[in-house]
C-alpha cells in the first residue's frame, strides 16, 4: 500500500517556516553571567584553614598610646618599626601565629590589631589575605589616629598581655614587646600589677632620646622588674632598630625558656 507524500511535505514546510520567522524577527542569545573579579594564580591554589589551631607563635605588642608618646616624634618611628618587624616574624617563626597590638593605658579596651597567622604546608599556596602584611595594614589606620589614654599604667598592661597569651605549651614562642617612652602614670588609687612572665621573653623598643631626662634610669629600672617577675629580657632603643638582634634574642630566649 503507498501512503501519500503529503504528510511529509506539510512537515517540512512548516519547519521552513519556523526557520524563515526567527530570521526576520531577530535572535537574541540568552544573556551570560558578567565575569568575576581576575583571579591572581595564589588567591586561585591557596586553601584557606577551616579552623584556626593554637599559636605556636603568640606575640602581644603594647603600644603606648598616652598623649606625650603619640604627640612625640618617637610614634611614627614605632609604626614604622612595627611595620618592618612584623613581616620579618612572619617570615622568620613558625606558625600558626597570633599577634595582638594592645594599648599601654586603659587596660579594658580592645586590641587595636588582632591578626592570625594559619600555618601551610610546603605544598600550599597562602592566601594573600592570610598573610602578615596584609593583615597588618588592615588596621593600621587604627594605629596612625589612635584614642589617646590620659594614664599610662604598664604594670597593667603587662598583666593583661599575659592573660592574653594564655597558658604556656611546649615548644612556643611567648613574646610580649613594650613600645613605649617607659614613664609609668597610673591611675589614682590603680593598684600596681605584678603580672607572671615566667617563660616568656620580654622585648622593650624605648626611644632613645638624649633630651628625654632619666630614660636610661627607667630602661633600666623596667629590665630589673621584668627579671623579677620572670620574664627573660632584652631592650633596644627604636630608632635603628636592629631586627636581626630583635630576632636572635627572640629565638635563643624561646630554646632557653622551652629547655
């Protein structure tokens, strides 16, 4: 039986159709998604940790903030020099690694800087925003215009870094630094702390100026105290700061005080 070619036909004349109608009335393809930021090759392989591990490094920095130290010609010395150390312990200790810059005055208010550090393996790409320089530079604004303390109570703040490191482990570096003119203030009636820096090294950055009367007398009389509250001690004056000194005496008091 022979079925009729007229079906077939339709068919085709109809799709010939379709055809002709979207040529005349134009097409639009659907529209694509816009492109993403570029990504650099580091942020693209790195992998950041999904869960921050205890300090192997644990650094608090106590800046002074009173008003003859931020209003001297010594601060913008130590924000430099806190922007030069800081990428040089990054490089130079191990990780995972916690630095807090706290204000010598007021001990109840907040860190100023707070930056974790996590720790890669030699197979691992940081992410950029993980990394010291960064991270530092994110709340350095906070440091170049700080709320200046009217009292300068380092005993206090000594006290308070050292709750802030916490319980020592094995094998750590414990740093506290004390960037500072050294001239205590405290608040009338303030007790004096007597903080524990018992295995914990205790750098002071003063500035070295001969016009500031009895400076020498108070490095020296802050070392003693340290000593005698436990801490292993080293002073350096700011300006010049050496941090090849900086970072030998902050390995060699880690080997002693972990023996």
């Amino acid at each position: 039986m022979n079925r009729s070619p007229l079906p077939l036909i339709v068919g085709a004349v109809a799709v010939v159709c379709v055809i002709v109608w979207v040529i005349r009335m134009g097409y639009t393809a659907p529209p694509s998604s816009p492109p993403g930021p570029p990504i650099s090759p580091a942020s693209e392989n790195c992998k950041k940790p999904k869960v921050k591990k205890d300090p192997v490094t644990n650094a608090v920095i106590l800046l002074d903030v009173s008003g003859s130290f931020v209003e001297s010609e010594a601060y913008p010395h130590a924000l430099v020099q806190l922007s030069n150390l800081l990428p040089q312990l990054d490089t130079e200790l191990p990780h995972p690694m916690r630095v807090r810059v706290l204000p010598v005055g007021n001990v109840h208010r907040q860190a100023l800087c707070d930056i974790y550090v996590p720790s890669y393996s030699p197979f691992e790409s940081r992410c950029p925003q993980d990394g010291m320089e960064h991270q530092f530079n994110q709340c350095r604004q906070a440091l170049e215009v700080p709320k200046k303390d009217r009292f300068t109570d380092i005993d206090g703040a000594l006290d308070r870094a050292v709750l802030e490191l916490g319980v020592p482990t094995p094998d750590q570096v414990r740093l506290i630094s004390l960037v500072s003119d050294l001239e205590q203030d405290r608040p009338p009636g303030a007790p004096a702390a007597s903080a524990n820096l018992s295995r914990t090294c205790v750098l002071n950055i003063y500035d070295h100026d001969p016009s500031n009367e009895g400076l020498l007398e108070r490095v020296e009389y802050w070392e003693k105290r340290q000593r005698k509250l436990g801490g292993v001690v080293s002073s350096q004056p700011l300006r010049g700061l050496n941090m090849g000194l900086v970072l030998r005496f902050i390995k060699e008091c880690t080997t002693h005080v972990n023996e």
